[in-house]
C-alpha cells in the first residue's frame, strides 16, 4: 500500500494538516516574504490533508475552527487583527487535534470471566469464499492461545446480515470482537442506515457483564459520516474503538492481503499477532504461557 494511501486512510493526516495550518498561521505573523511563501504553501496542503483525512471529529469542532480560519484569512484582507486571529488558529486547530488524539491511542481490556471469544466479521476475518481448509485469524488464535473461539464471521457481511446471524447463533463469550463495516462503506448502505444497522448489532452483543471490542473503519475521503456513526454508536454501548491504523497495518503489510483487503496466510497470522495484543490483557493470568 502507498505510504500516501495510509497516512490518509489511517487518519494521520488529519495530524499532519492540523500542524501545516498552526504553521502557515504563526508564520502569517511575520511580514518577511519568505514566511508570506510558508504561510501560503503550509496553508493549501494542511487544508488538503484535513479534507482528505475524513477525520471524524464533531461538527461543530469544524464548524469553530472553520470559523476562526475564515477571519483568520480575512484579516489578511482587511489587515486588522492579523496577530491575535493567528494565535486563534493555532490554538482552535490545536484543540481540535487534541480531541481527536484519543481514537489513536489502544486501550487495554479488564480480566475477562472465561477463556472465551466471539467474533463477528466480514471476509477479512471469514477469508474468501469460506474455503474451510483455510486457517483464518479467529482459527488460529484458537489454536495458538487456548482460547474457546466462535467465529460468527461471513464473507459480504454487513452489519445488518451480522446482526440476523448473531441473533441465529446466541453470543455468550466475555469478549467479542466485531469487525464489520466494509461492505457497508464500499457498498450501497448509506451512512445513515449504517448507523442504525450498528446500532442494532451492538445493541445485541454489547451487555454489562461483556466486553465488546471493534475495529474502526479506515475512511477513504469525504467519508466522515461512516466514521462518526461508529464512533456515537461505540460510545452509546461502552464499545472499545481499535485505532483505525491498526486494522490498516495488517492490510498494508508485505503479502498480506491478495488484493489489498482479503488476507493471505501471512495476513492472518499477522492479524492473530495484532489482535492478541489487543485482549491479552482480558485472558492475563495466562499471559505468560499462551500455548496453554
């Protein structure tokens, strides 16, 4: 995968035009012709990259520092208040990546009630065409990890197909990891659908006494609405959002995927590695010897 490709996807670059822009703007508050030349360039490619970033954050996040960038702007025009709209800037776009920075950092699971696990997922936990010889990453965190796994995954699944196949096979396991979204993303569901689709499926599988864990979609541009409606949905039910750079990772590794999103071999075992690190700490009191 192009470097370029996952810096945008993964939202990393939401990070980096945050600090283009705070840039452009303390540059704007020197006259000299070179920081003219820095404010101008640093300014049309932060603004390129948090457009194309389809980070998340709330409206009215953008909104405010929209806002601010706007007079910010205009006071180059107007040449009044240039100094203190500048330090405005930078501080709203500073805030503004403060309160994304949280989806980026991994959280750790509380000790789970059982050595067991359910998953639900799409084709690139189920690989391709349900090839049952096969050992996919659910299959082999079962094997290497003594865990008691059940693998509700299908290929094309949806979250509104995983949810009927959900309600047709009773989730019991203390942890369940979901990974579903892309084929509503990359197909016909509308965002607005995929957010009461989710809502639906964790409304299911996310109770008390559970611990439920999903991946977040990396978002191709101008896809902010798919990210949101995960993001609202996963803080309803107490849902642990995995960093969307993460899943990215696996796809993003050298032969691990066959066409850039189903899993080779490598790519499963790959994924087994990540994802043990993720719930390691649910099953810790066997940490020290997980073969057992």
């Amino acid at each position: 995968m192009n470097w370029l490709v996952f810096h945008i996807a993964s939202g990393q670059a939401f990070f980096t035009g945050v600090a283009l822009v705070i840039v452009a703007a303390l540059a704007s508050t020197r006259s000299h012709a070179a920081c003219r030349r820095i404010t101008g360039f640093c300014f049309l490619i932060g603004s390129i990259a948090i457009v194309v970033s389809a980070t998340p954050i709330p409206f009215w996040v953008y909104g405010v520092a929209g806002l601010v960038t706007l007079v910010w702007i205009a006071s180059a025009v107007l040449k009044k208040w240039r100094r203190g709209s500048a330090y405005a800037v930078a501080v709203v776009w500073l805030v503004a990546a403060l309160i994304e920075a949280p989806y980026h950092v991994t959280q750790s699971l509380q000790p789970a009630s059982s050595r067991s696990l359910s998953v639900i997922g799409d084709s690139i936990t189920a690989g391709m065409g349900g090839d049952d010889k096969a050992e996919t990453w659910p299959r082999i965190l079962a094997r290497t990890r003594g865990l008691d796994v059940q693998d509700i995954s299908h290929a094309g699944e949806t979250a509104a197909s995983a949810l009927k196949r959900a309600r047709s096979q009773p989730v019991t396991a203390p942890v369940v990891i979901v990974e579903i979204g892309g084929n509503d993303l990359l197909g016909s569901t509308t965002a607005a659908q995929f957010a009461e689709d989710l809502e639906a499926l964790l409304s299911h599988v996310a109770t008390p006494s559970r611990q439920v864990v999903m991946f977040e979609l990396p978002l191709p541009p101008f896809c902010h609405e798919y990210g949101r409606a995960q993001r609202l949905v996963a803080a309803r039910h107490n849902v642990i959002l995995v960093p969307k750079r993460v899943l990215l990772s696996i796809l993003a590794g050298s032969d691990s995927t066959v066409d850039t999103i189903h899993l080779t071999q490598t790519g499963h075992q790959a994924m087994v590695d990540r994802v043990w690190s993720l719930i390691r700490s649910a099953y810790e009191l066997d940490a020290e010897s997980p073969s057992k």
